[in-house]
C-alpha cells in the first residue's frame, strides 16, 4: 500500500533559445491499492500532457521515480524550491 503521496516539480528556463519547461514526478495510490507514477510535462503556463505508469509496489515506483528524476537532471531540469510555509491549523 502505498501511505504519504511524493511530488518532485522540475523546471528548464533557457531564455536565449526560448526554452521554459516543466516536468513533475508523483507518486500516488491507484485506486487498487498499487502505486502510481504520474509524470506531467509541458512548456510552462500551460496543461501539457499526463502518463501514468502502475506498478505493483511503492518500491518498484520508487525506482522508477528515480530512474526518470537522473533523466531529466541530465537534460537540464532543475529541482524548483518552494517558499511556501504550513501553517499549523487550530483545533
């Protein structure tokens, strides 16, 4: 079962040749209690394209995860750092 959903956003800003992409990696529950890797791609500010890979466990997902993540470091993607805080809700 997989418990805690894993997203990693990463982006590919190349202003002289007019390059701005996105690429995110998720790993989610499908709906048989298998894992899920979501990959969504596109040139950013805009939808682009979904796939989803099921596999039977959250370690073989896992891989997978990682496999892909090498992939687009290699191509030029760079892990987006986020700023936004949790703030703890009241009881």
């Amino acid at each position: 079962m997989v418990e805690p959903k894993l997203q990693i956003v990463l982006q590919r800003r190349d202003c002289t040749c007019n390059v701005a992409r996105f690429y995110v990696l998720t790993i989610e529950p499908s709906l048989f209690g298998d894992a899920a890797l979501v990959r969504a791609w596109g040139r950013i500010c805009s939808l682009g394209r979904q796939r989803l890979d099921l596999f039977g466990s959250a370690g073989e997902a896992g891989e997978a995860l990682e496999a892909w993540l090498a992939r687009k470091i290699r191509r030029g993607y760079a892990p987006v750092v986020s700023n936004v805080k949790f703030l703890p809700q009241d009881p």
